[in-house]
C-alpha cells in the first residue's frame, strides 16, 4: 500500500502521482533518452557526410584507397559504401524520431498518467517506425551487397528487430485496453 509519504507530487494534484522510486526511474530514463537523441543526431549527420562523399566521383576511390592501403578491409565499391552510409543514416534517423515520440510517452509517465490516447498512438508510431526502418535496412543491404560483390546478393533478416516490432505493438494494444478500462471507470459512478 503507497501512503502519502511515498508519493511524489509530480503534477500538482497529490493522489495521483506516481511513487517517488518510480519517478526517478522515469527522470533517469528521460535523461537517457535526451543523451541518446543526441547521439543518433550525431550519427545520422555523419553518416550523411560519408555517403555523399563516396557518391562523388574521385573523392570516394580516393578515401577507400587510403582506407585499405592502411590496413583496413577492401569493402567493395564506393557506391555499395554509400549505400551502407546511407542506409546507417536512414535507419539512425528513425530511430532518433523513435526516441523523440518515446520521450513524449515517459513525459506522460513523469506526469502520472501514462494511460492517455496519445501514448496509444505514439506507440503505433514507434512500431511503424522500426518496422519501416527494418524494411529499408534489408532493401538497402541487398542493394550494398550487390554492388559490392559482383552482384551476389546478400538477404539479412533481423529476428531481434522483428521481436521488437511485434512487442511494441503489443505494448500499444495494451496501453490501449488500458486507456479503455480507464474511461470506463471514469464513467462509472
């Protein structure tokens, strides 16, 4: 049983909120996802960067023969190297955009109420995102390995990804059931 002690008063309103142990798990998970949007906006920038510059003609030969010359893997061509770069952007974009709407859901735990018709929604996204990411990551991986390997295509499937996608969206029906239980109750006098 929590007691008045136990509660901290995170919106204003007492009784409602969550227990203090939960909200600093809340804050600490907040604080992690704030570190992680910065890292993957770094990382998506980067990547960026690097797949241009092996598109242009001349500079990608250029920075993959320093690359090999000083020890590191021959990786196949520049263009099946920007398609890599490329597709590490495009999937560290989503989920960059996935830690954005995550934030907005534990803004919504912070406040004591996670049970609200957006998270049901955010959670949609999330699991729309990843799965679309997924997609693209595999089209983009066969067309790497294309290029790159006298045209042996390569197909990786990600079952942990896969598990992940089928999991949030589980986690989105509950949260709505859950949402439903709780109208109901407010309904009910």
């Amino acid at each position: 049983m929590i007691n008045d002690n136990d509660i901290d008063d995170v919106d204003g309103f007492g009784g409602d909120a969550l227990p203090a142990k939960n909200t600093k798990i809340a804050r600490l998970l907040s604080t992690i996802l704030k570190i992680a949007s910065v890292i993957l906006g770094f990382v998506v920038i980067s990547m960026l960067i690097l797949a241009g510059v092996m598109f242009i003609p001349g500079l990608g030969e250029g920075f993959m023969a320093d690359y090999v010359s000083e020890g590191g893997l021959d990786v196949g061509s520049t263009t099946g190297l920007g398609f890599a770069y490329l597709g590490t952007a495009i999937i560290a974009a989503a989920y960059f955009f996935v830690v954005r709407i995550l934030s907005k859901v534990v803004k919504t735990l912070l406040a004591g109420d996670p049970f609200v018709p957006e998270n049901i929604s955010r959670l949609r996204s999330i699991w729309i995102i990843i799965a679309a990411a997924e997609i693209l990551r595999t089209f983009l991986r066969v067309i790497a390995t294309a290029t790159g390997n006298d045209g042996d295509i390569t197909l990786s499937i990600s079952p942990g990804t896969w598990f992940l996608v089928f999991v949030i969206a589980a986690l989105a029906e509950v949260f709505r059931h859950g949402a439903e239980l709780r109208r109901d109750a407010e309904l009910t006098v």
